[in-house]
C-alpha cells in the first residue's frame, strides 16, 4: 500500500524551500527567495503556508535598521521531508520494477 | 537528471516523483555551491605566526630576549579575528549546520592555547613548542575532516608530525617548526581558500 504524498510538501515552490531548509541551521528569507526564484509575494504565502503547517518556524528581526526574516526547519518539518522522501522512492522503485 | 519545466516555482503544478527528486537534489547542491568561506581568518593567522615564530628564533639564535615579545601581537590578532567574524556573519543570508560546531572547536582552540601560555610561561615546561603544535593540529584537522578541505587534513597531520620532531630538537630551533606549522596548517590553505572565495564571488557578479 503506497503512502500518500504530503500535499503541503509535493508543491514546486514549497518542496524547494524545504529542500533549501533541510540543508542548513537557518536562512534569511532573502536568500530563499534568490535560490528558488521565486517572487516576494509568492514566497511569503509558501513560507506562512508551511510555518502554519508546523514545517518551519519564522523570526522577524532587525539586521543594520532592516527588517529581517529568518526561516528554519522544525523537527516536525525534518520528519514530514524524511517521509516525503521515503514515499518518493518507494514509488520510483515500484516505477522501475514494472 | 531532469530539467524542470518551470524554473521560477511560481507554478502549483503538481509535480512528478522524479521531478520531485531531482528539485530536491537541485536545491541541496544550490547550497552546497553557495558554501565558500572567505580564508581572511586562516590567512590572518597563518601569517602572524609565522611572523612570531620566525621573530622567536631570531631572538633566541642572537639572544635578544626583549624579541619575545612579538607574541603580544596575537592579542592584536584576536581583535581583527572578532572583527572580521562579526562582519562575515552579518553579510552571511543563512547559517549552515556544521558553523556553530567549527565556531565551538575555535574558540575552544583558542582558549586552550591562551591557557597552555600562561601555564608554560609560569612552570617554564621544557619543548613547550612540541604541546602548541600539538594542539594547533586539532582544530586544523577536525575543520580539514568535517569540511572535507585536504589541505587542512594534511596541515593538521603535519603540525602533529611537527609535535614529535620538536620533541628531539633543542627548543629555539622548534620555532622553526612552528613556522612551518602555521604556513602548513593555515596560510597555505588560506591561500587556497581566498583565491575560491574569490572566484565563487566574481562567478556571482
């Protein structure tokens, strides 16, 4: 029986900016934003979207007078990726053996 | 690998699992290649004992005791080393996991080194040279090993070598070694780290 893909994280734009997470302790939105190309706008509804989710957490500060978005993973945002992950090669492998 | 249709992400559509897969994958090496540090510090360091141990030896070869002193000059180190970190973090979009780790084990470096100093200096401990490079050797080959940066590896191999060949050489003469050292150990690897940092950073332009 295949697992059902996480709908939150089997989106484009949201799967890259978990991707993105997973990789480090934790980023500036501004910095997510030049990696996944995608547009302020779009990027903050994805990053509110998978903070309500529990995936991320966010921390709005100053940095030299500016305000400053940090985003990180949560635990329960590894352990959703690492299922995702999981379910996809479980598909792919079914794929291939057919 | 696969293409993805729509580099911008700002479409929902949904995706394929291997499309899923490779996104994933593009992403983790996006970081990956986005990872460069600059080698001021390496750099910085290296030099300045390099400086200090050849100035040693000199002190001891025509016995100007007075020399010794140019050690008082990492003090000015330390002070351009805060600096340049607190610049570097700020300019910095994102923290990766290994930098708390490596900031951990050089502070601790430097911390125990400021001790082995004041406990050398105050029980006049013979080769006490040979305990520096031993300790200089730590930081420089867990930083080597978890950054997976071969000059490191071997520099930090190298000041360990060093440590033992002290141990059989007349103490003014271990200066020397820890010229070697630190040239070995940082200046060399600095050198290299600068010139990609360099590179990664006109690539970016």
């Amino acid at each position: 029986m295949f697992k059902e893909l996480d709908p939150i994280l089997h989106s484009q734009l949201r799967l890259a900016i978990m991707s993105l997470l997973i990789s480090v302790k934790e980023a500036e939105f501004t910095f997510i934003k030049e990696k996944t190309n995608a547009t302020a706008g779009n990027l903050s509804v994805q990053v509110q979207k998978l903070k309500e989710a529990g995936y991320i957490d966010v921390t709005k500060e100053f940095k030299d007078n500016y305000p400053n978005t940090t985003c990180h993973i949560t635990q329960q945002g590894i352990k959703a990726f690492e299922e995702y992950v999981k379910a996809l090669q479980e598909y792919l492998k079914v794929g291939q053996s057919r | 690998m696969l293409i993805l249709k729509n580099s911008n992400m700002e479409d929902e559509t949904p995706l394929s699992e291997q499309e899923s897969l490779a996104l994933i994958a593009r992403m983790i090496n996006k970081v990956k290649c986005d990872y460069e540090e600059s080698g001021l510090s390496t750099l910085l360091w290296g030099g300045v004992i390099t400086f200090c141990s050849i100035v040693s030896f000199i002190a001891f070869e025509i016995d100007k005791p007075w020399l010794y002193n140019v050690w008082d000059l990492t003090i000015l180190a330390v002070i351009i080393q805060v600096i340049v970190v607190i610049r570097e973090n700020r300019r910095k979009k994102y923290r990766s996991h290994s930098d708390a780790i490596m900031g951990g084990i050089w502070i601790s470096f430097g911390t125990s080194m400021f001790l082995i100093s004041f406990y050398a200096s105050k029980f006049q401990i013979p080769h006490a040279n040979a305990l520096y490079l031993i300790v200089y050797g730590i930081p420089t080959f867990a930083t080597g090993l978890s950054r997976g940066f071969k000059p490191m590896i071997y520099g930090g191999l190298a000041c360990w070598a060093l440590a033992i060949a002290s141990m059989y050489t007349q103490d003014g003469y271990t200066f020397l070694y820890s010229a070697v050292a630190a040239q070995v150990a940082w200046f060399i690897p600095g050198l290299i780290l600068r010139k990609r940092y360099q590179k990664a950073k006109s690539g970016n332009v």
